[in-house]
C-alpha cells in the first residue's frame, strides 16, 4: 500500500513532510501554514487532502476499541487492537464497501462479527436480488446480518468491553467498526475560496485545475465528470485520484493532458463472490434525463458441463436509443470481468444491439457461446 517512502521521494528531489499538519493556506501571500509554526511559500498548490469517514452523531464513540478505517494507519491500529486485546466478537456499523471487506476479514481471522444496517439489504448500489446473494453468502459464512438496525449510543458492556445499543436490542463486542461512507475533506479549500461543486467536493476542469489560478485539486477531496450522466460526481476510489495525479502533474510539469472522466466502475469480493458495477442505475439515470428500462438474468459464469458458478447480471439502458447507461454483477465467478466489458462499452458509448453481439472471447471454462452479456443484451432489447 505504500508506493514509495520518503527517503525514496528525497533521490528525485521531493522533500515529503509526515505527521505535519497544514493549518492555514494564504493564497494571496502565496504561503501555506503549519502547525509548527512555520510558513512554505508556494507557486502552485494542490489540494489532495483526500476523504473523512463519516462519524455518526453516536454518545460513546470516542470509547476505546471504536474505530473507522480509511487509511493505513487505521488498519494498523485495528489489527494492534484485534491482537492485543485478544478480541472474540466485533460489530460492523453500515453495510457498504468497507463493511463487506472488512466483514470477511474479521471472520476469517475467527473473531465473530455482526453487521448492524439501517437498510434491508447490504451494497444498497447493487439491484436488491443481487444484494440477496451477498446476503446470503455472509449467512453461509456466519456474519450475522441485522436489518433495520437504528443505532443509538455505544455503552460500556457487560460481558464484552462495548454494547452497541439499537432498535433491535443491545449487542455486546469486543470492537466496533464505524463504515458508514465518506465525505471529501474541503475544510482548507473552502478557506481559500475554492468552488465546491454540488458533490460536496471541490469542482475542477479536465486538468484538475480549480477555480483559481495555480491551485489543482486530484483525489478524493475533488469531483470528476461522469461520462454516462454527463455531470460532475465525488467518487472516492484509488484509480481515480492516481490517475488524477498524474494529470495534474504533467500539466504543472508543462505537458497538457486531459482527465478523461470515469463511467463509476468499481469492485469487490466477498468470501466466494465477486461483485462489481459501472455506470449508473435507474434513479440517476432519469435524474440525468434518461427514459431508463433494465433487466436482470441469472446464467453460469462457465459452461454447465463444467459444474456450476451461478453470476447474476443487470442491464440498465436508455429506452428511446437503446444506450446502455449501467451494469452490475454478482457471482461466483466472471462477475467482475463481465463488468470491465461493459465499463468499455461505457466509454465507448455502445447500445444494446452492439452489445448483444460482442466478439468476446469464448472458451467454456469462462463461459458460453452465448456469454451472460449477450443473453441480458438481447433479453433486454425484446424487453423494448
């Protein structure tokens, strides 16, 4: 997870400051502030302070064994506690990104978790019949899963050191995990006077330029264009903010590049399954002035004769020109390769006729003549 130390960045004449906290930026007098008291002049300034977990208004979350995770030394001081305190039992807050991978983590290192969600289902971005596999899949792997849980304070346990308490009663643990989302951390930019876009996140051009001059903004703190809405959005993911970097840096370095904008692609794995999506569903499409129609279809990621890896598919496409505008997957298998495909048909701005009849490559231990992508494709096309 680290890319470089440094010492390393030192070699190429970057001299990179840790545990230094920057308090105030002038931009007039073109000097950023430390906490140490010491002022940095500046030419050009970029904003990649990145993104905050979100914290719940929650009496007890300043409790020891409460934590959130967004970065490395997070997951250091988890894995410190998880040892040191020999702990049995955790309580994941949320049902998101985070709350999947870490749900998986936590069980198979033997420590028994339970998920507490406000919603019915977990991965609200995913069609709820697909949520239903992940669903099912964290029961199959003994993750207790508690809908419609409003949490209200964390306590002092009886048994455990913590007790979350809920509408749904009061659980006992020796850790809790906040994963309730992100927000872009826009504090200094908002200081500046930096225009924040509708997202929340600071607004910028397709060369990561802000709203004033010599100031870039690139990662998780800063919005990109979505090439399938055709409007700004804050998503917060690795890719994006790397390749937002290298766009900002070639053009301070003095060799334009555009950021090309993203179509929302994103993964990940939960015990045996694979889940994946792009683009975007029904409720953001008709907000982006689409006519939306979708369809979902279950097949086998490979071919029957081979055993089965059940994978479920859905297709969302504008119904007046047949552009298809998302797609997400679950399964045991090929899920998120059959999403990589549709993100480049995304960006290729393909429709479901094009799609129906891809020249994929066909072998049977990944899938069938007819892969699941042309089976939704044309399905969802008589379904127009």
């Amino acid at each position: 997870m680290i890319a470089r130390t440094p010492e390393k960045f030192r070699e190429t004449g970057i001299d990179v400051q840790l545990n230094t906290e920057v308090l105030s930026v002038n931009y007039a007098g073109k000097t950023v502030e430390l906490r140490n008291e010491r002022n940095i002049p500046f030419d050009i300034l970029v904003m990649a302070t990145g993104a905050r977990a979100l914290l719940p208004d929650l009496p007890g979350i300043e409790k020891p064994g409460v934590f959130t995770l967004k970065n490395l030394e997070d997951a250091i001081k988890i894995k410190t506690y998880l040892q040191e305190k020999k702990c049995r039992k955790a309580i994941i807050i949320g049902a998101g990104f985070i709350a999947m991978e870490m749900s998986e983590a936590l069980q198979q290192a033997g420590i028994q978790t339970t998920i507490l969600h406000r919603g019915e289902l977990p991965a609200n971005r995913w069609d709820p019949e697909l949520a239903k596999l992940l669903l099912e899949e964290l029961k199959n792997n003994g993750v207790e899963f508690i809908p419609h849980a409003e949490t209200t304070a964390i306590e002092d346990g009886k048994d455990y050191p913590l007790c979350a308490l809920s509408n749904q009663g009061k659980i006992e643990a020796d850790l809790i995990l906040l994963a309730v989302g992100v927000k872009p951390n826009v504090e200094l930019a908002k200081e500046i006077g930096l225009t924040i876009g509708q997202s929340g996140a600071i607004a910028v051009n397709s060369a990561q330029q802000t709203s004033k001059e010599n100031v870039y903004a690139v990662g998780d703190c800063c919005e990109s264009y979505h090439r399938v809405s055709k409007r700004p959005v804050n998503i917060p993911l690795g890719d994006i903010a790397n390749k937002q970097g290298r766009v900002a840096g070639r053009n301070i370095g003095g060799k334009p590049l555009t950021f090309p904008g993203v179509v929302g692609a994103q993964s990940f794995r939960l015990f045996n399954l694979e889940a994946a999506a792009t683009g975007i569903d029904e409720k953001e499409a008709a907000l982006a002035n689409y006519n939306p129609v979708s369809i979902l279809v279950w097949g086998n990621a490979i071919i029957g004769s081979l055993g089965l890896k059940k994978i479920g598919l859905k297709l969302i496409a504008d119904k007046s020109s047949g552009k298809l505008l998302g797609a997400q997957a679950v399964g045991f298998a090929g899920a998120v390769s059959r999403i990589n495909s549709l993100s480049v048909a995304l960006w290729a701005e393909m429709n479901i006729d094009e799609i129906a009849y891809l020249d994929l490559a066909y072998s049977p231990f990944f899938s069938g003549a007819w892969d699941i992508i042309h089976n939704a494709a044309q399905a969802l096309r008589r379904a127009i």
